[in-house]
C-alpha cells in the first residue's frame, strides 16, 4: 500500500509549512494526482486518518482531483480521454500509433484550509 508512504511525505510538507506560516490546524487538503498512478483515494484517506492523529492535521478533509488517461494518436493527431489505456488503437480513429500525454501526475498538494 504506497499510500502509506505518501501520506508521509504529506505529513512531512505540513510540519514544514505550519513551521512557516505558524499555523495550528489544518481544516481540509485539495489533493490531486493522475488516474494513472493507481492511488486509491479510499486508502489514501484512511492512511491520512491513521498517520495524522495527534497532529495538527487531524480530522482535516481531503479533496482529491483525479486526472483523467490522456492519449494522443499519431495517426489521426487528435488527443482523447479513456478509461484505462490501451496500448494497441486510438478510439478516434483506430489507429495503433498512441502515447499517454495526461494522467500520469503524481500526487501533489493544490492547497490547505488552515487556522
């Protein structure tokens, strides 16, 4: 479960800021990150749930932006969303020529509600 070790290194922005900006409490989290990186939100909120109790962070909300597959055929030019990607024809056109140009992202911090 690498959801564990992201919401580590979430934590570990948080202490960061919070020692900038001098905050106590963080309200709710805008995350976001590509469908391709096969992050399930529902573990990435119960490994947030587990390793922020007793922080400042605890009983914050997340929100996640999950970034569609994004392709781009060669044979026809045009860019396309899908459900999973296939690595064999565009739904476009049917063309064998693609490459996945979205959906990659890792995960990253959009902004925190804090007070």
């Amino acid at each position: 479960m690498h959801e564990m070790s992201l919401v580590e290194s979430l934590m570990v922005i948080i202490e960061e800021y919070a020692e900038k900006q001098e905050f106590e409490k963080v309200l709710s989290l805008r995350l976001t990150f590509g469908r391709m990186n096969h992050i399930e939100p529902h573990a990435l909120t119960m490994a947030f749930e587990a390793l922020s109790r007793g922080t400042r962070a605890q009983g914050a909300e997340l929100e996640f932006t999950i970034l569609p597959v994004e392709i781009k055929c060669a044979d026809c030019g045009r860019e396309s969303e899908v459900d999973r990607f296939s690595y064999t024809e565009c739904p476009l056109c049917g063309g064998s020529a693609v490459v996945i140009v979205g959906g990659t992202e890792e995960l990253r911090l959009i902004d925190m509600m804090v007070e």
